[in-house]
C-alpha cells in the first residue's frame, strides 16, 4: 500500500487489542431473549432518537441513534452539476457518500475509504433514488453525505432512513419518504434490527443470513433490497414482509420527528 | 521626509541606484503625480515598477530607478514574465480558432484574442490566410487586468505597418525583457554592435521574443546566441565576444 | 381540516376532484400527495376548486429558471461574453454557486453590434439578468440584460474603489475622484432594490 | 436589505458591523460562542468527546493499538492525531484525500501535543523496545462554522481525559501480551492546553472565536495555545497581516484567560459523567 | 452500464410484447438467450472459463496462490474477486465508468459467496493462522450486452469447476519450523467441489412482468431489476434490487419465485455440460478464443 | 529560568543568488550555513478554472523535501509561506492568473522554515512580481540554558526547548507570521520577537546587496 502522505502517519504496523485478549469472547446467545432484552422472532426495534438540522452549514441534516448505533447526514445542494452530459439537463443527479468514523467500529479503521464503504453508498444512492423528484432539478446534483459514528449494528438500515429525512428537511421535492430496516436469519429464528454483535458472530447452523430492505411506506414500494448469506426463498420473502413491518413500525417517530423540525424552523402561516 | 521640491531632488538623486520593493519616497503638498501619460509639465509620471500610495511614491519591483526629463520614473526591472500592456507590439504564436478569432499566445497568463478582421484589407468574405502555428507580429488594441487581452495586426489607419503573420523562414529566441528594452532603444548600442558584424532582419516584440533571419542559417544561429548571451554580459564583454565573432575565431 | 395542518413527502392531502394543484405537491392515481415537508395550505382564488400547495420556512425557488431575474457578480469579461456568478433567485439568495453567461449580443436591446463588452461590465460588478436559457450540456445559464431595467446596479471605481452612482443609462461617476466610467446600467427598479 | 447586503458584498457587511464593535451573530468582538461539551458518548472508542463552539461540532474519538516502539525511541509510544473535515461538515471540503486546511490542522495539533507534553510518549511505553501504545486521536469536523483548531484541542483534551487503557501483562512464556479488556486505567494527562483563536480585519480589527464567514474574509488569523501554567504552548500565526506587539499581547491575555473557562468547564462535565456511572 | 438509447415507440412494442409472453426475440419471459461455455481456455491459470449468452461474453480466470489466513477466520482460505471492465467490451468503460461498474460486480460477488457452502473454505486451509490457499477470481467482461451477473456467475461456476490446486505437504525442518512444499506432479492435484456454487439470476421488471436475461433494449425500459443467487437446492444466497426504480412487495415475491426456479433449472444442465467437457478431456474441439 | 538575550545578533554567514534557474520566471537560492534552499516562481500565468479568483492572483506554494514525498509537516510549511508572501504581494494587479512558487530543500541544517521564506522573497522579487514590502524569516531557539540562539543549526534545534520562527515585514518591522514549538513564557516570546526584528535589519540590508550585485551589470 503506498504510504498516506496526507495525513500524520502512525507506526506501520499497529494490532487491535482484542486480538489478544485473555477472556474467551462471548457469543451470543442463539435462542431466548437477545443480549439487549428484546424479543427474538418478532418486530422489536430498536426505539430511535431523530433530530433535524444539527448540522448548521447544510441545506438539510438529521442525527437517528438506534441503541448504540449514532448516524449523522447532511444534504447539499442543488448545485451545479460537475461532470455533465445529456440526462443531467433534464433531471437531477443524486450523489451519496457514506464513511465509517475511524472510532466508529470496535475495530478501528482506516480513513481511506473502502470498497466496501462505496457498497453501502451505492445502496444508499439506489434506495433513496426512486423516492426523489429528481426532475424538478435539472443542471444540478444533490450531495447526501452519511457519517457513522457509532456501528452498532444495522447502519445500512438507519443511513437510510437518516437521509432521507435529512433530504426532507433540506425541502428537496419527494414521492415519499424512504425507512430501512434489517433483519439477521439465525437458524430458523431471526432477530430484528439486529446488533453489531448479532451481525458478526454466527452460530454454526446452517442457513445464516442477512437481509435489508429500503421501503416507501406511501407509496407501498420496495426502493432497495439486498441480502447475503443463507436462506430458503421461502424465508427471504418472510423476512422481507418482516423488514417492512419494521419499517411501519418507525414510520410515526419519523413523521413526528420531521413535522417537529417544520414547526421549529418557522411558525404556521396565516390562514388565507 | 524631504522638503517641498527636494521630493524630486531625492528621487533624481536615487535614479540609477537599485531599488527594492516598499521602498518609498514622500510627496509635498504641491507635488502631484500623474498616472496618465497626458501628464502636465510639472507632474511626474509613474512609470513601470512605481505606484502611488496617498501621498507617497512606493516601489513594487526591484531594479534600477531611471529618470526621462521632464518627470517620468520607472524601475528597469530585469523581469522574464511578459504583462501585456496596450500600444505594445509582440511576437505571438496562433494557437488555435475559436469562432470569428484567433487565440494567440504572447506569453503572457492567458491568451489574447485575435480578429480575423484586425489585418490589412481582410473582410469578412478575405479572411487572411494565417493557420494554427503561425507567427504574427501585433499590437495590444486591449489590455488591462480586467479584461482578456486583444491583439490587432493593423493600426488606427488600418494598415500593417509592419505587422501581420511571419513568412517562412527566420528563427524565433527567448530572451530576457530587459534586453528587449535595450534592443529598442533609440541608438540601441548592442543593435549597432550587431549590424556591423553582418546584414541580418530582426524582428523585436516586446514579449521578450526575438525573430532574426540573416542570410545564412550559419548567420541566423550566430545571431540568435549572441543576442541570447548578451543578457549576461557586460558592455566590454560583449564588444570584445563580437569582435572575436567578427574576426572568424567563433 | 385544520389550517395549520402539517405534512410530510408522501402524505395523501385530497382527492384531485377536490383541489387544484399548486407547488410542493404532486399527482398519483387520482389523488393529490405532499412532495415536501411543511405546511398545507388551500387558497381560493375565484376559481371553483381551491390551490392546494405545501410551503415552508423559505421558498422554495431552488433553482435559477427561464424567465427568473437573478443578482449575479461579473467574474470575468472578454470581447464576446462576461461570465458571472448567479447570486440570488428573485429576492433568494443561493446556496450553492451557479455559474452563468451574458453574451454581446444579449447585453442590450439596441445597437447590438455596437456593443463592448468593456465599456459594460467590469469584473465585480453586481448586475440584475433575466434567465433566457438553461443552456446546454458545455455552456452555463444564458443571461440577458437587454432590459431597462436589468444591467450593472452596483459598480465600485477602478480608481478609488469607492461605489459609483449612475448618471445616464451607459454611464457611471466615482464620487470621490469624479471621474466617469461605462456600464450598461440598470434603472433600478424599487422592488429589486433590496437585493 | 440585510440578507442581500450579506451574500453580494460580505466584506462590506462584516465591516458595517464591526466599526460598531459588534458582530452580525450580535456578539462582541472579544466574546467565544457558547461552548458545550459530551464527554464519552462513543462506546466503540477508547475515549471520545465531543464539543460545540455555536455551531461547529468536532468530535474525537481515541483509539488505542499495540505496536512495536521504533529502534530510536525504544521507551517511547505512538501518538497520530489526525484532522478530517469531511464533504458532509461544509459545502467548501470535497471528497477525497484531506485538503491543504485538514492537512495544516493535523499537523498544527501534533505540533500542540508535543510542545505542551499534554501526554508523555513515554507513558505509553508497556515494554521497552518491545511493545508500546499508539494512541489513534481520530478528531472529525461534523459541522464546519469556523475555528476549528480550538474546537479540536477541547475535543483532543476532554477524549484524552475520558481515555481507559486496558490492562496489559506480557506473558513470559510466550513473549505475547495478554490484555484484559475489562480492566481498565486513566491515562495521565500532564498538562491542559487550550486554545484561542483570532481574525484581524483590515489590518486593526482583532475578533475572537471566528465564524466560517469570518474567517474567509478576515485579513490575517492567529491561534494561541496556553496552559495552566501560562505558559506558552504555541502561537500559530501563518501569514497575513502583520501584528503589533500590543494586539500580540491583547491575544496573550484573553488565551490566558480562556484556558481557565476551559479546564474548568471539562473537569465539571468529567465529574457529571462519573457522577452519572 | 452499457446503455442504449431506446424511442418512446420502440418501448410500447417491447412492453405489449412482454405483456403477451413474447420478446423481441422470440423468447418467452423465462427464456435465456443461447449460452455457450468453454473452460481451461487461458493456460497460465488454474481454472478458467469463457462464457457467451447472446453478445455478451465473459472471460473468468481463478490463481490459488498460498497466503495467509484472515485473524478472525484462522483456519479458512478465501476467494478474492476482480472484475476488470475492458473498454474493449463498451466505449462506456474508458476512464472512471468501467472501474466504478467493476467495484459495483465484485462487492456483489463476495456477497453471494459470503456463506459457509458455497465453497469449502476450510479445504482451502493449509495450515491454521499460518498458510491457506487464496483463489484469486479474476473476472474479464469481452462484450457487453445486457445480463453481465448471470454470464459472470456461470463462468465463475465453470472456472470453479475448472481449477487445479497442486497438492501441497507440510514438512518440517530441523529447526522445527515448517514448510509448504508443493507437490511436483503437475497431475497430483485437488478439484474443488462446486455442487453449491450459486448461480446468478437477473429479473428485469418490465412493466407489469419480469423477463429473464433481458437484452439491453429491454433493460431500457425497466426501471428496476432483481438480482437472485440460487443454488442447485433453491438456496438464495443473496438477493439485490438494481437500478434506480422501486419495486412493489408483490412483483418481488413473485420475482423470487420465478427466480428460485429458473436458477434451480440452471444447474443441473450446466454440470452435465462441464463433465461432458471434462471427459473429452484433450481431445475436445477447441472453439478458439473468440470463436 | 530567565531567558538572556545576546547583545548583538548572530546570524550564520548568507548566500543568496538570484536568477540562476532558466525554466522558472524567477528564481533564488538562499543558503544560511548549511541551510539551503532553492526557489523557483511562475507566473503570472493561466489559472484553473477551478482556483480562479475573480478580483486577484492565485498563489500555490509547494514544499519539496531534500528526500522523498511532502508530507503534512510540509503542507503546514507551505500555508504559513504562502499566507506571508500573499501579503506582500499585489495579488489584486494580476487578477484571475496563477503564481506558483517552488520551495526545493537542498539542505536541512536548522532555520529551514526561515530559509525557505527568505528563498521565497528574493525569487517573488527576481521574477519581477508587484508588491507591497520585502519580508524575512528569522528562527530563534531558546537553548536549556535560557540563552536565545538566532538562526539554529540543527543540532542547536534539538537541544533547544523552544523554538520560534518569524517572519518580518520591511516596513514596520512587524511579525507577519509566527511559528512555534515547544512551550515558553510570555517575557520569552518578547525578547525573541526582539531579537528577530534587529535580525531582520540585518537581512533586509543583506537583500538590497545582493540586488545591488544582481543589477550591477546594467548600473
């Protein structure tokens, strides 16, 4: 790897201390109530904390924190289109970013971003990308940037709920708004809105599976859809109706939470 | 702080020493100084390299302070970056069309548009016939910090005199903007020096490009180093180089 | 329904039999949904049917478009255009930067050939334009200021940099030092004042 | 008016406002925008802070990691701060690698641990020559209005204050650390250095605790660092207008006297998150 | 992607044939274009594959090379995935856009190999924490016309199915350190089980049905796509929505059915293909490269 | 421990040459001991559409190590020359053009920083750019004695505890841009400050003589 010169470099080589730890690791139990308290096999999200328009320089932003798990989002734009060609004259573009802080994961990682960081952008961009009226805004681009700060499990899911509200709260024009939600397969139980440590670590059985599922409550629409692991079609369709159970299930704290930042930033207008 | 009138006896006192940037002279109440070069008698005129402040005269450049009666100062500054400057004639290279003009680079930090209509008796249906590559020989009509520079090939009459596309032939040096000067010089000693070692053509922008064609290439490369080497010599040097020229020993 | 009523995107307002749509709203299958989040408001304008449309804080003209006026700062000129930063959006100011263009032909609408870009604008000036196109996939917005209204309502002297007061519809005057330079001015009209 | 005045000439606007010796955000020229402080919110981090200054948010997160100690400095660890501002803290910073400010900012805050020895390397050192902590200061730019570099040193501090390295025992068998994540210790920090901030507008004008806009506009910007001793620790002045040994002295005593406000502000928040445990 | 320019005309023709069961092409919704598989076509890998499905043409070449084992997983190899986009394949390619689809094809291609069955890691261990086998899957796309996943997955299927993985002992020194040593018989090899290797299938959404291996005119005129990887048991081992549209619950379920089925269907003629291949061993009539 | 200021201010013996690049539109090399520094500017010339500033130049100024890549030490030394020679420049006469200026370190023994912005100043002033005054950069160290040390060797840096660089406008005397590390007290910073505003009487005259011979040709 060629050496980063644009940063205050460390050692060249540097381990995790959880490498060496002397207590064996705990995995987590895979059947009865989860580490957290909450319910196996059922729609038992975690409750979230939403807030819009932290960030003071952007068009939009909003923070969501679901347990342990902190996102932070902001929105620019429209702006002027850098790369253009011909479809950029009739419609919008949408560009996303989605980092991981160095501190965010029990790991700590690099801040040269991966490929696996451009995964999770890319699906960022796809799910938000049907809700958008992305043809009100011709010659111009609409920047969606998601930092996590803290990986708890899940942050596919809660970037996309966080940026879609934050691009509600920038006033850009959309069809709906659009709420993730994730589930883990464990064997033939599953658990919702799993954890960081639900997601890593696998029990031995077979049929081990993820699944995340981007969803226009409005509109009835499934805008982004992605699984690994294991699963029998039957389970995979299962999990998705669960996925978008979950996602009703946020759908009120979102409303609030976005109604909430409306009355905040301006009084009602007068009746005419 | 100098007296009345002593102001310019400080300043003609200091013309030929070397000055260098901030350094500053002090104007008395009566003097006044003149941008433009409509200057009246009694004003002094600000040359290259001097710039007014309220009420005092500060360098900007370092070089030597030189004086032309009756008022006139400026700093001969030994610079190689060309600034275009309206009136000035240069040596510029066409570089591509862009609509009804050329883009001509002279140089300088951008390129300066060309007319295809700004050469002697072109119109719009006789468009001269000057390709990507060539040489012209032209006037600043247009330049100013504000605005992309415009060259012209004719003058306020309408004719060449003397400017237009270069023929086949000659050779095109860099040399330094200082030389330039001494070069146009009315009785300019290196080009007296020059004609008397053989007949050539020179054609002198104030770019710092030199076009010469003597009647040999031998000639016209002899020509084209010493010019590049007076630079760096002095007057003795130099008279004795050419007459070692003169006498066949380069 | 109330009339403070608030809403988010996607939120179902009426039936498109019962209102006409106005802006941050749209069409589906018959009914009438918000695209933005803010507040609901119907207004009856002597039609039958009342304009439904969602507002907020600010409004949303996002976007310079054909037909805007904008504020725009000259960045640079040449012999054939200026180009020029778009500031506001009628009375708006923009985030973000949009670039745009005034060429010759567009800077008045007399004389055209007779037009210098110099005698003008001049880098820095605040000039009031009217959108005449989006322009395409390598220029930027196209600018006109071919109105007596629209041309250079803020100029600073290239002498004293202090702010120039119009004399005539070409000419502006430097109070301090009085001398007079060319612009294409604009008779400022009150309501743009305020910009 | 205002709002027109502001985007299309700022400087005037700016100046309109500090002939009368206020700001347009209605503070004084010598007053710091409200500064909050969170201490230890981020549960994966070994230590993390995060601080508002109005509404610049920074936020750093500690990571520690074992690594060998170099041949020069055997009883020595690592410190590696680092500074992003990311695309998503201000429309000004764009993707990709740090910039130039990201860059000078990193550097400026290694340049303020080593100089006021905030931490010894040699604290880290576990086992000479051998095995040592790198401390991985990751500091974040989360909402860009302006003065960072104080903003990052409160953040740095407050984290490093919050910090809890696991204990660690080199096995003598294997020559292998052993690491008990659960058991954990303050790292000690020696010394507080805070700092201050300031723009010069038109070659007099000196505002403390610069906005963005500010910022951008300002003629010349200068960082003090000093810490509890009154000593010192850096003073980052990188250009721009020049400075009287007066005004010098004006900055000196207002970082004196911010450093107080600052160290008294995190102790009460360390004292409020222990209390909370 | 490669993309064409598709009329508003062209669209009602393609779509009211959907509609009715019958493509452009004369292909029925479920119908696969003619697909053409050739392995150990590149002689300095250890397995490779080129396959053809219409225009579109794929080139798969698999290395092992012996590394070391990932710390989390000590005793596991692994598989790493490269998808170069020639520019030869589309002029779309040149620059950025083909290295930004690549990042897009391999991202998805660790996820549908991100399971224990697909390959048997711990066979590709060699010794624990210290050395396994790294199959370096390094995937060439020749010509693009439409359905790259299905094309890639079945060459990656068939390179698998492919590859030769010299036989390797342990041996200790007289230091009491260990070696890997190679075994010299170019014939004393290990073959890879790739009974699980999944197989990719896209369903275009086109209008109210969904097509199988859509031609680029047909993915012009759908707004979203689902990609399904199913094992010769049905197994999905990853699912994903492409593309900028959305999707009703509905059409998907009956998208992952349709795509359960189809990609079952794939398996067994593929296998039987690849041994019948393989029993001809030398003596197979080569194609050529390009043929 | 109070620091002592020496009497009279001792500098390492300069060398300076202007002009001696043929590629660059201005170059100097500025030598302090066995600090050594090469300069090169270019420019005024075209601009990036993406840097261009409507109403003044663009400077850029790049840092180039004796060995190997800039790295973030070096960006830190480029903002602080860059913002100084900003200030003496008159950006505003050549608006919309770009001015980059090279700083190549040949050798590191000590007083880099003030070497590479006295190398700066003489090739701004050798390519004939506008400005307003000269500027000078002047290191101190404080050694751990108390003692003031003007333009350090490397060796004197590293016993030193603190260490300060400045650089002087012409005109005033004023410090345009300061630099430091280690910690000190404010009575030290004082006397440094002092001490570097007589150094910088010192270089400035040693500027003007190397002008003088630099146009001794052409008097």
């Amino acid at each position: 790897m060629p050496t980063d010169t644009k940063r205050v470099r460390g050692p060249e080589v540097s381990q995790s201390p959880s490498l060496f730890d002397c207590r064996p690791s705990v995995v987590p139990p895979s059947h009865g109530a989860r580490a957290d308290g909450r319910q196996r096999d059922q729609v038992d999200v975690r409750p979230v904390f939403v807030r819009c328009g932290l960030v003071s320089q952007a068009k939009g932003s909003a923070y969501i924190e679901a347990g342990d798990t902190k996102l932070l989002c902001s929105v620019y734009g429209p702006r002027e289109t850098e790369r253009k060609d011909e479809t950029d004259m009739k419609c919008g573009r949408l560009t996303t970013d989605m980092r991981f802080a160095p501190f965010s994961c029990p790991e700590r990682g690099s801040w040269i971003q991966g490929s696996q960081d451009k995964n999770f952008s890319l699906m960022l961009q796809e799910s938000l990308q049907p809700a958008l009226c992305l043809h009100k805004y011709p010659r111009s681009q609409i920047e969606v940037n998601v930092m996590v700060l803290e990986n708890s499990g899940s942050v596919q899911a809660h970037a996309i709920t966080c940026a879609s509200l934050a691009l509600a709260d920038a006033g850009i024009e959309m069809y709906d708004l659009v709420l993730g939600c994730s589930i883990r397969q464990d064997g033939s139980s599953y658990v919702v809105d799993p954890t960081y440590s639900e997601e890593s670590n696998w029990s031995s059985s077979e049929h081990q599976g993820g699944l995340t599922v981007a969803f226009l409550p409005s509109l009835n629409q499934v805008s982004g859809l992605q699984s690994d692991g294991e699963m029998a079609e039957e389970t995979l369709t299962a999990g998705i109706r669960t996925c978008i159970e979950g996602c009703y299930k946020l759908y009120p704290v979102i409303q609030q939470a976005l109604v909430k930042a409306v009355r905040r930033a301006q009084p009602p207008p007068p009746e005419s | 702080m100098s007296t009345t009138g002593g102001m310019f006896a400080v300043l003609k006192e200091k013309v030929g020493q070397v000055l260098v940037p901030g350094d500053e002279f002090c104007f008395g109440a009566e003097e006044t100084i003149s941008l433009s070069e409509s200057a009246k008698p009694e004003r002094a005129v600000c040359g290259p390299g001097l710039r007014r402040s309220g009420d005092r005269l500060v360098v900007m450049k370092s070089g030597v302070l030189r004086h032309k009666p009756p008022l006139t100062f400026w700093i001969d500054s030994q610079q190689k970056r060309y600034v275009a400057t309206k009136g000035e004639t240069v040596i510029g290279i066409v570089t591509a069309r862009a609509g009804d003009t050329f883009r001509v680079d002279f140089g300088g930090s951008e390129l300066a548009s060309l007319s295809y209509l700004a050469f002697e008796g072109a119109t719009k249906r006789n468009r001269p016939n000057v390709q990507v590559g060539d040489l012209v020989f032209a006037q600043f009509l247009i330049a100013n910090k504000d605005m992309e520079p415009e060259l012209v090939c004719i003058d306020g009459s309408g004719r060449a005199n003397g400017m237009g596309a270069f023929g086949a032939g000659g050779l095109l040096i860099k040399v330094s903007l200082g030389l330039v000067r001494r070069l146009l010089a009315p009785n300019s000693d290196i080009r007296l020096d020059l004609e008397q070692l053989f007949p050539c053509e020179l054609v002198v922008g104030m770019n710092g490009r030199v076009w010469v064609r003597a009647s040999s290439v031998q000639q016209t490369l002899i020509v084209a180093n010493l010019l590049q080497s007076c630079d760096t010599m002095t007057t003795q040097q130099r008279q004795q180089l050419f007459r070692r020229v003169q006498q066949g020993a380069l | 329904m109330s009339p403070t009523r608030l809403c988010v995107p996607g939120d179902k307002l009426c039936s498109v039999e019962d209102c006409i749509l106005g802006t941050g709203v749209y069409l589906r299958h018959g009914y009438i949904y918000s695209s933005l989040a803010g507040y609901v408001l119907k207004k009856n304008e002597g039609e039958q049917l009342p304009v439904i449309s969602v507002v907020r804080e600010t409004e949303v003209q996002l976007l310079p478009d054909v037909g805007a006026i904008v504020t725009c700062k000259v960045t640079s000129i040449n012999s054939r255009f200026a180009k020029v930063h778009i500031l506001y959006v009628g009375s708006t100011p923009l985030k973000d930067l949009f670039r745009g263009t005034i060429r010759k032909e567009d800077v008045r609408a007399t004389e055209k050939d007779k037009v210098e870009m110099h005698r003008s604008f001049r880098p820095g000036d605040i000039v009031l334009a009217k959108v005449i196109s989006l322009g395409d996939v390598q220029s930027n917005y196209l600018l006109t200021t071919a109105e007596n209204e629209l041309g250079v309502v803020v100029a600073h002297s290239d002498a004293a940099r202090a702010q120039m007061v119009p004399i005539s519809w070409c000419e502006m005057q430097c109070p301090q030092t009085h001398t007079k330079e060319f612009r294409k001015v604009a008779r400022v009209q009150p309501e743009y004042l305020e910009a | 008016m205002a709002a027109g005045f502001k985007t299309a000439e700022p400087l005037e606007y700016h100046m309109s406002f500090l002939k009368e010796n206020c700001r347009p955000d209605g503070r004084e020229l010598s007053e710091f925008r409200t500064t909050t402080l969170n201490i230890g919110s981020i549960s994966t981090a070994d230590g993390s802070a995060l601080v508002k200054l109005g509404s610049t948010t920074v936020i750093c997160g500690i990571k520690a990691e074992l690594a060998n100690p170099t041949v020069e400095a055997p009883g020595k660890g690592y410190i590696v701060p680092n500074v992003d501002l990311p695309p998503l803290c201000s429309s000004r910073f764009r993707p990709g690698p740090p910039g130039e400010q990201a860059q000078a900012s990193s550097q400026f805050i290694a340049d303020v641990i080593e100089s006021s020895e905030i931490i010894k390397p040699e604290d880290l050192c576990i086992d000479r020559g051998k095995l040592c902590w790198v401390l991985y200061c990751d500091i974040m730019c989360l909402d860009y209005d302006g003065n960072i570099l104080d903003a990052c040193i409160i953040a740095l501090l407050a984290a490093l204050k919050n910090t809890r390295l696991p204990k660690v025992t080199v096995n003598k068998a294997t020559c292998k650390p052993e690491i008990d994540l659960k058991e954990r210790h303050e790292l000690p920090v020696h010394k507080h250095p805070v700092g201050t901030s300031f723009c010069i507008f038109q070659d007099s004008i000196l505002i403390v605790d610069p906005t963005a806009d500010e910022e951008s506009l300002s003629t010349s910007r200068l960082s003090v660092v000093t810490d509890e001793e009154e000593r010192l620790c850096s003073l980052h002045k990188p250009g721009g207008t020049s400075l009287s040994a007066e005004k010098l002295q004006t900055c000196i005593n207002r970082a004196t006297a911010r450093q107080r406000e600052i160290q008294k502000l995190i102790e009460k928040v360390l004292n409020s998150v222990k209390a909370a445990q | 992607m490669a993309t064409v320019k598709v009329s508003e005309a062209e669209k009602v023709y393609i779509l009211h044939g959907i509609r009715d069961d019958l493509r452009v092409d004369g292909r029925s919704c479920e119908d696969y274009r003619h697909m053409e598989v050739e392995t150990d076509v590149v002689s300095n890998t250890d397995g490779s594959a080129r396959v053809s499905l219409g225009h579109t043409a794929v080139l798969v070449g698999i290395k092992a090379e012996i590394g070391k084992p990932r710390p989390l997983v000590p005793d596991e190899g692994y598989l790493e995935f490269f998808v170069d986009c020639s520019a030869n394949a589309t002029p779309e390619f040149e620059g950025r856009g083909g290295e930004e689809l690549g990042i897009e094809l391999s991202n998805t291609l660790y996820r549908v190999f991100n399971n224990k069955n697909s390959i048997d890691l711990k066979g590709l261990c060699i010794s624990a924490g210290e050395h396994c086998w790294v199959l370096y899957v390094d995937v060439l796309l020749l010509q693009c016309d439409g359905n790259l996943y299905d094309a890639i997955s079945v060459a990656i299927k068939a390179a698998l199915f492919n590859t030769k993985i010299p036989r390797v002992h342990m041996s200790s020194d007289d230091e009491g350190g260990k070696e890997v040593e190679l075994s010299d018989d170019p014939f004393d090899c290990v073959r890879l089980s790739v009974e699980n290797v999944p197989c990719i299938v896209t369903l275009c959404k086109v209008g109210h049905r969904h097509v199988v291996d859509a031609t680029l005119q047909e993915k012009a005129c759908s707004v979203a796509s689902l990609i399904i990887a199913v094992t010769h048991r049905g197994t999905v081992t990853c699912v994903k929505k492409v593309g900028g549209g959305s999707l009703d619950p509905e059409s998907i379920f009956e998208m992952t059915e349709a795509g359960k089925r189809v990609g079952k269907a794939l398996h067994a003629p593929l296998m039987k293909l690849l041994q019948q291949e393989e029993s001809l061993g030398k003596k197979r009539e080569k194609v050529g490269f390009l043929g | 421990m109070e620091v002592s200021a020496p009497s009279n201010v001792s500098l390492r013996e300069f060398g300076c040459e202007q002009s001696l690049l043929s590629r660059p539109d201005g170059s100097a090399s500025f030598v302090q001991g066995d600090t050594s520094v090469m300069a090169g500017v270019y420019g005024p010339a075209e601009v990036k559409v993406s840097k261009e500033i409507y109403d003044r130049a663009t400077l850029e100024v790049l840092v180039q190590p004796k060995v190997g890549l800039p790295s973030v030490r070096e960006r830190s030394q480029e903002q602080c020359v860059r913002e100084t020679c900003e200030e003496a420049l008159l950006l505003t006469l050549h608006p919309r053009s770009s001015l980059t200026l090279v700083l190549q370190v040949l050798h590191d023994d000590g007083s880099l920083l003030s070497c590479c912005l006295n190398a700066a100043c003489m090739a701004l002033m050798d390519a004939g750019l506008p400005m307003s005054c000269l500027f000078c950069g002047v290191t101190c160290a404080i050694s751990a004695y108390g003692q003031i040390i003007t333009d350090p060797t490397s060796a004197q840096e590293k016993e030193s505890r603190a260490l300060m660089t400045f650089a002087i406008d012409s005109k005033e005397r004023k410090v345009m841009m300061s630099s430091t590390k280690g910690s000190f007290s404010v009575h030290e910073l004082q006397q440094c400050v002092a001490v570097s505003q007589r150094a910088s009487e010192r270089i400035f005259q040693f500027y003007r003589d190397s002008v003088r011979r630099r146009y001794s040709k052409s008097l």
